[in-house]
C-alpha cells in the first residue's frame, strides 16, 4: 500500500501497479492487459496509475476467476453484475451458473483422462508382453 495515505488517515488505500503485481506474483504487463480488458480502472494521476481498494479486490476476483479457468468474457460478465448498494443476487445466480457449468466440463475432462490412461496402461501392456516373448 503507498505510504501516501499514512498522512491521511481517512484518505482510502491506495496502491501503485508494482505494489498490486508483487503483492499477486503478477507482472506489471498482466495488469495492464486487464486494464486494456475494461477489467480494472484505475485513476490516473499523470502517467501514473492509482489503484484504490475495488481495483485491488477487482484484481484478486479476476486472478482466481482465471486460476479456476473461466475466460476474460465470463469474468467481466461477473464483475459487472456487482452491485454495490444490492444484494448482489443477479451476480451469484450468474456466477452459480457459471462455476456448475465449469465443474461440469473438468469433471468431463477428469473422465476423459481416466479414460485415457486406462487405454495407455493396456497399450503398455500389451507391448511389454510382446517385447518379453
């Protein structure tokens, strides 16, 4: 957090881009490609960026969107659907929907790979037999 706000006490948290990329083992560029998304908006105060707090929570919702696999259009749509003087139900109902529906495919995918190394343990097999005749 930039040492700036300890003068202002009620001043809100700010935070500079090499603050945010350390802080999520991110590089600069990353946070910059979410920015040319429409992901995050930060102020600017010349060239240089200021991230308040949303764009710091912005940030750890995009990175765990993307750590569970779901693509840059399915986190906007999320991230848009935040309400802040709401309940935020349109947003977890869109979410809910999503997160089934990503559970659903890597438990597909689980099963394809199962299914895949089963078929390579018998190919093995089979080869090993027939090296050891």
């Amino acid at each position: 957090m930039s040492g700036s706000n300890v003068a202002e006490p009620t001043a809100e948290l700010t935070y500079t881009i090499s603050e945010l990329a350390s802080e999520f083992g991110v590089t600069a560029r990353a946070i910059r490609f979410y920015e040319d998304k429409n992901l995050l908006q930060p102020r600017r105060n010349g060239t240089a960026r200021i991230y308040e707090r949303r764009d710091r929570g912005r940030l750890e919702l995009i990175l765990r969107g993307k750590r569970l696999g779901f693509s840059l259009s399915d986190i906007s749509e999320m991230l848009d659907l935040y309400d802040p003087h709401g309940e935020g139900r349109e947003q977890l109902k869109v979410t809910l929907a999503k997160s089934r529906q990503r559970l659903a495919a890597l438990e597909q995918q689980r099963r394809d790979i199962d299914d895949v190394i089963e078929e390579l343990r018998e190919n093995c097999s089979q080869i090993s037999a027939r090296l050891d005749k």
